[in-house]
C-alpha cells in the first residue's frame, strides 16, 4: 500500500467521515451445479455490464432504491434473472448456482435485514483464521486483535474481554457449550484450544451487550459453528509446531455427513525460546468429529465428539534472566533440580436433534456429557544467586563481581481432580411476519472430585522464610534464640467432593417494524438461573436470579448506510466450581452470583473508498458490577477470594475499521481504551487485574504485486501494561506495580503452488490438490521482551526485593505447508 493511501487511512481513523455513492453493489461467486466456479460469465443491469473473473467472482453496481433485474447469461449455461430491490450503499451477496434450464428467480427486496449486523455480532472468516500467523494460531488468535478483547499471553488460548477475566467467556460449538480443562495455570500448558479451525464453517463474536438465548456470564460470547460437508473433501497441515488432517465424508444418499479432524501440537519450539533452558516433552493431541444425519426434511439429528489428552512434561534445567539499567546491570542465575508431570484427559460428547413442526415452529433438544480428569504433579528444587554484573563483554555468568543474594525455593504439588458435567436443554423458534419468539429451558449436573496439596519452601541466605500472612513471635535473632514454628511459605491442602445442581431459561421476542421511513429491530428477553452446591460436609442454600436484556437498532433511511444500537440489560455469573474454590483451595458454597449492569451504544457504518466495501464500528460500553468476587492472575491461573465482598466498574470505547485494503482480502485496525477497578471492603478503587488501558492492533493480508502468488499476513498487537507485577501474595492496596507494554508482531510468507484462480494441466501433479502451499512464519518479529509475571528475589544485604521478569518467548521461525484435496 502507497503512502498516499496510508495517509487516507489515517485520516478517516482521526474524522471518521466519507462521502457515499448513491448506488449498491451485488456480488458474489457464480458456480455450476457440480459446485465449481464459472468464468466468463456476463452479468448486465441497468445499463451496467460485468463479467465473472475465473474464480467465479462478480460485482457490479446496480441503482439503489429501484427495482433493478440482473441477468446472468453464459456461452454454455442457461440463462438466470434476478429482481432485486435495494438501499443506498446496500451490499448484497448472491451466489448463484447456473445450470442447464432456465431459471427466473423471485424479487428480493434487501434493506439491511441482516441479523449479526442488527444484533452487534462480528463476524470472522474461518480462511483469515487459518492463514493469519501466531504462536497460538486459531480462532483465540484472531480474537485478540480485535478491539476490547486481550491477551498478555501467546502460549494461551484464553482470553479477558472488556474487563472481565477469562472465566467470563461463553464459547458455543453448534449451540453447545464448551469447557476447558480446571487445572491448568501456565499458557504453555494448554495445548490445544477446543476448537479446531479445520472443521469451522462460521465464527460469531460479541463482546457485551448480548441477548438473553446466551447463558449466564459477564463478558462475551464466541459463538462456532461447524459445517455440514456436502462432498468429500481433506485437509493437511503441518509445520514444526505440529500438524493436523481433517476429512469431510458424505454417504451416497446424502443423509449422512461427517466431518473429523485430528491434530498433534508440540511447543518445544517457543519453549526453548525462553530464558530457562529445560529437557520439554509434551504430547498434546485430539481428535473431533461432527456427525449429521437428515432423517427427513423434518427431522434432522447430529453428534459432536472430542476426545483430547495433554500430556506435559517439564523438567526445568538453568535460568539466566538479564535485568536492571544500563549503569547497573544484573542477573539471575538458577539451577534447578525436579520435574514437573501433568496430564489433562477430557472426553465431550453432545447429541442435538432439530425437528421442524411447521414452516414457523422448530424445536431442539440438545444433551451433552463433559468429563475431565486431570493431575498436576511436580517436586521442583531451585537455587538461585542474584549479582551484579561487570560491563567488560564477558559472558554473564563468569562476571559477576558481587553477588546480592542467594537462596533456595522448593516448590511441591499433588493435585487431582474428576469432574463430569451432564446437560440437557430443549429449545424453541416460533417466527411470525415480522417478529420471532426464542425460548429454551436447561437442566445442569455438575459433579467435582478435587484434592489440593501443594505447599512452597523458601530459604534465603540461610534463613527459612515464614509465610507473609500469618503472624509469627517477634524475630530478635541473634540475640534471642527463635521459639517460634518452622512453617512453609505458602501450604494449600484440601479435598472436596461436591455436586451442583442448576436449572435455566430464556424466553425472548425479536421484532422488526419502521417509524415513518427509518427501519427499527428491537429484541427483549430475559434469563433465570437456579442453582445450589452441596457435598460430604456442606449444603449451600438454594439460589435464583433473572437477567433481564434488551436490544434497539435503527437504520435511518440516510443517504449513507448507517446503523445505531443500543444493548444491554442485567447480568449475572452464578459461580461456577473455580469461582468456589478459596485461596486455601476450601470451597464456599453460598457464593453468589456476580452482578453487572450493562450498557452498549454503538454505531456502524458501511462505505465504498479506492471503490472496495469498508465498515467503520465505534462502540461505547459501561459496566457497573456488584457482589464482585475478586481474584488475582498468576500467568494463566485465577484464585478467587470467595466473599462477594467487592463492587467494580469498567468503561470504555471501541474503535474497528475493516475492509478490502488490498482487494479481495479483508484486514482490519483496531483501537480500544479500558478502564477498570474494583473497590473491596470499602477500602477504595483499586486497578483490576485485567485494566488494560490502551489496545492497538492491525490484522493486515496482502501479495507481493509481482507475484500475486506469493502472499503476506501481518499479526500485530500492542497493549499497555497489566497491573500483575507484584507478589502473588501482596495486599493490591499496597502493591500496585504494572508489567511493561505488550508489544508483538507475528508474520507470515506463503507461496501457493495451486488454488481456484489457478490453472495447471491435466498432467500435472500439481492436479491433485485443490490449494497446496508452503510458507514461512516469524513469530515476534522484532524479539521484543514481552513479560507475563515477575519473580520475586529477595537482596541478603538490603533486605529489599527484587522483581524479575519471567520473559514469553523470544523471535522463532516456523516453516508450515498446507494442502487441501
């Protein structure tokens, strides 16, 4: 892209205002009926004449605000006719199907009836997904560039929205919700998101501000859906990170298809990329499949299955962090000794079978099981020196010319937990002219098997360090000998067997109407959620709430195609078992369920600039949250207090501007501002752990003009620093030191040997595949330090303490080929 249009850019982000053609736009991918692309095929309206590129592609420009009728002719291809009806600007998608009889299509009259549009939802391409690099790359990855959404983080799939944490995240695959395994507490420990992008046919976003269909957390909503095959079909993947097949099947009859996907992940790659240098062998694999059966054109009935198993084995070696200021530079040496052995293995499965009553009536009855069982073990000895370096440009660890401190930390953990959650949900559709009714009705079992036992030793200098919160005899060592008890740093032990018990529903009315010439969609509904906790030696009370929402937008019949909403409603967070669970590892169960008042007003707006479709989306949001149940974040890991005892707030305003920078792709650039804190006991606002102030980022694709085979993707994001500095023991009041910016750009070089623009000989072997290419990606790019968390070391000498930061990974490069058939 010229500077010139760098400078167009820049200035639309600073004004946010473009003239608009009166005209709208069609276009879309002309196909056969065996489902490939048709070329050359002329498409004339009004006067206006285009002719299909060989990929299929059309566009043309049509009046707007008058009957217009397209006609789609070719050499060897009946005539097709379509009637269209649309508004200023409008675009509208038509891919149409030519075959050998003639066909007069229906008048259509398009004015904006686009639902995601109207509810506030983004929506991201499952092809920008798989192609845009990352270290984490899925649909996780894609997500935090968009604005509002964060992450510190790129060893973790998980994600904090709008100042909630991770646990407030709903993610749906085909209308049925997903979990995540309950033990993990290091990014690097994950793996694999559930979600596989090989098997994904549509992906919807909302980050606040959703409808009351969605269930009951606080932040956002990731909603998947996995396609229903029509053909055979598979995918290849693999590259040093790992690799992954997935086959589209489908039965002669077309009744049934399948679509299964398989993948393995290692990430010994970006491990061995940090600051300790460790013997790593994880094994993270999985495999899904999506099954569908048409028992009629009534009746239709489908499986989802996943059957994961994340092995990790980690036995750190040495550390040797650099640190300080250029006239004082020092270092941390650590030896280590032990190993750390965790296994997550999770089993899911889910039945949903929809039955269409009438044109207008659908029901679907949905059950599904998910049963985790996870062991987190570990015995790890470390021995540190902390010194002072000399500046002579000999290597660090033979230059230390004054050693401030050295100490010992034993670290143990044997952590086991069982837990099967059982669901089955009934849910209804009855539609009208012009508004909808939704209702559903959920029953939840949730059994937990958990034992706690993990405890931390601290000797510095020689001397064992008692915990910082218990109160201890007065140290007057060496002139009064210490009575007191030796007692470890840090000791969690507890075991807990509960079940909780949840019912649920939503009932919600859609509604479409017009004032004067302006066209409105207005939604209202409500949720409610009871639950209660019970186990071997507890019986927490029985506990109800009601979530009402709603939902106002208006398209003003304006020149230029503008939309307006306003969202929100009344939320609620019943606790779920994490959210029990105290700092001394004991579960509280009348916890209760966090409340948050929501409020969304946003704007998008649609235009053409260099003649491509752009949209540019502000939204402004305010939360006012109640019987907060604070937490604190150590890399990945929530503890939760467990008392309600705090309220908070969070505000801020979103910035997207997306479109076709370069034609026929989409990129996007982001800005978002936060602001978030939390007042406990009456004690004063305070920053959360997730106020991340500033967010910027930009997902750009592009091809090298030359070589349009040769494409570029750019992944880049920058967010100010997080308020996780401190001990994961300090008071926040006392403590409220901030991590450095986040500042990362990932890129990636693919060369395709063959797609659908591409035409190869009969002969050529390049024939057999419909995509193949090879590409070469560089994940942080500028080797920027990035840090998670600090470590803590105390100065023997000084009695102070020093913060060293625990460094993500540094520049990697990857070699990734991708195939399809």
């Amino acid at each position: 892209m010229n500077s010139s249009k760098l400078i167009i850019v820049f200035l639309f982000l600073c004004c946010g205002y473009f003239s608009f053609a009166q005209n709208a736009t069609v276009k879309g991918v002309i196909l056969d009926q065996e489902n490939k692309p048709v070329a050359d095929v002329n498409v004339s309206a009004s006067g206006n004449v285009s002719q299909s590129n060989s990929n299929g592609f059309f566009e043309i420009e049509i009046p707007s605000n008058k009957k217009t009728v397209l006609v789609f002719t070719h050499i060897s291809l009946k005539m097709m006719s379509l009637t269209v009806v649309l508004k200023p600007s409008e675009i509208f998608v038509f891919n149409p199907v030519m075959s050998n009889s003639e066909e007069q299509m229906g008048e259509v009259f398009v004015s904006s009836k686009n639902k995601k549009r109207v509810q506030g939802i983004t929506i991201i391409s499952p092809e920008t997904i798989r192609k845009i690099p990352g270290a984490n790359a899925g649909i996780e990855n894609i997500l935090k560039t968009l604005p509002g959404v964060n992450s510190n983080n790129e060893l973790s799939s998980q994600y904090a929205v709008r100042g909630g944490n991770y646990d407030e995240n709903l993610v749906y695959v085909n209308e049925i919700e997903v979990y995540r395994p309950f033990l993990i507490r290091s990014g690097q420990q994950e793996g694999l998101s559930f979600t596989n992008t090989d098997l994904v046919q549509n992906v919807d976003f909302s980050a606040g501000g959703f409808q009351a269909k969605f269930g009951d957390k606080l932040s956002s909503v990731l909603d998947i859906t996995y396609r229903k095959p029509t053909q055979f079909g598979a995918v290849l993947e693999a590259s040093f990170l790992g690799g992954s097949v997935a086959v589209d099947a489908v039965s002669k009859n077309k009744k049934w298809s399948a679509v299964t996907g398989v993948r393995y992940r290692n990430n010994s790659l970006l491990v061995n990329s940090q600051d300790t240098q460790t013997n790593y062998t994880p094994t993270f694999a999985d495999i899904q499949t999506n099954v569908n059966y048409d028992i009629s054109e009534k009746w239709q009935m489908s499986f989802l299955g996943n059957i994961s198993q994340n092995k990790y084995l980690y036995q750190p070696l040495t550390r040797e962090t650099k640190f300080g200021t250029i006239d004082k530079p020092m270092t941390l040496n650590v030896y280590y000794e032990g190993r750390e052995k965790d296994q997550y293995d999770t089993y899911f499965g889910a039945l949903k079978t929809t039955y269409k009553a009438s044109p207008t009536l659908t029901f679907k009855l949905i059950g599904s099981l998910f049963h985790t069982i996870e062991k987190e073990h570990f015995d790890i000895l470390a021995q540190y020196r902390l010194g002072e370096v000399n500046e002579d440009g000999s290597p660090v660890s033979d230059n230390i010319n004054f050693t401030r401190g050295i100490g010992t930390q034993l670290n143990h953990a044997r952590n086991d937990l069982d837990a099967l959650i059982a669901n089955i949900e009934i849910k209804g559709f009855k539609e009208w002219a012009n508004s909808e009714l939704e209702f559903g009705l959920k029953y939840t079992r949730e059994s937990i098997r958990d034992r706690v036992v993990e405890w931390e030793v601290i000797d510095s200098a020689g001397f064992s360090i008692n915990p910082p919160l218990v109160v201890l005899p007065k140290d007057n060592q060496p002139e009064t000998p210490y009575t007191g008890p030796l007692l470890p740093y840090q000791n969690i032990r507890a075991t807990n067997f509960n079940d909780i018990n949840r019912f649920s529903g939503y009932a919600q009315w859609n509604n479409k109407t017009e004032l004067g010439s302006n066209e409105i969609w207005y939604t209202i509904g409500a949720r409610f959620q009871s639950w209660q906790v019970s186990g071997a030696a507890i019986e927490g009370k029985n506990q109800t709430v009601f979530s009402p929402r709603a939902q106002f937008t208006i398209k003003p019949d304006w020149d230029k195609d503008m939309v307006f909403r306003i969202s929100g409603g009344l939320y609620h967070q019943p606790p779920f078992y994490r959210e029990l669970r105290d700092a001394n590892g004991e579960v509280q169960p009348n916890v209760k369920a966090q409340q948050s008042v929501h409020f969304v007003v946003s704007n998008d707006y649609n235009f053409k600039m260099w003649n491509r479709p752009f949209k540019w989306v502000t939204e402004l949001y305010y939360k006012s949250l109640s019987d907060v149940n604070t937490y604190s974040i150590d890399n990945v890991r929530i503890r939760y207090v467990a008392d309600n005892n705090a309220k908070s707030y969070a505000q801020g305003i979103d910035f997207r501007l997306n479109g076709e920078f370069v034609p026929g792709t989409e990129s996007w650039v982001s800005f978002g501002y936060l602001k978030t804190e939390e007042n406990y006991e009456n004690k004063g606002f305070i920053a959360r752990p997730t106020d991340q102030r500033l967010k910027f980022a930009v997902l750009f694709q592009d091809y090298m003009p030359n070589i349009p085979s040769v494409k570029v993707y750019l992944n880049l994001v920058y967010n100010t620093g997080l308020p996780g500095g401190s001990p994961s023991y300090s008071d926040p009041y006392l403590y409220q030191n901030r991590l450095n910016d986040y500042r990362r750009a990932d890129i990636g070089f693919s060369k395709v040997f063959i797609d659908s623009n591409t035409k190869v000989a009969k002969a050529n072997w390049l024939k057999k595949f419909k995509e193949l290419s090879l590409g070469i990606e560089v994940f942080n790019l500028f080797n920027n330090q990035n840090a998670i968390t600090n470590t803590w070391v105390r100065d023997a000498y000084s009695k102070n303490q020093y913060a060293i930061p625990n460094y993500m990974t540094s520049r990697v490069f990857n070699v990734k080929l991708n195939a399809r058939f």
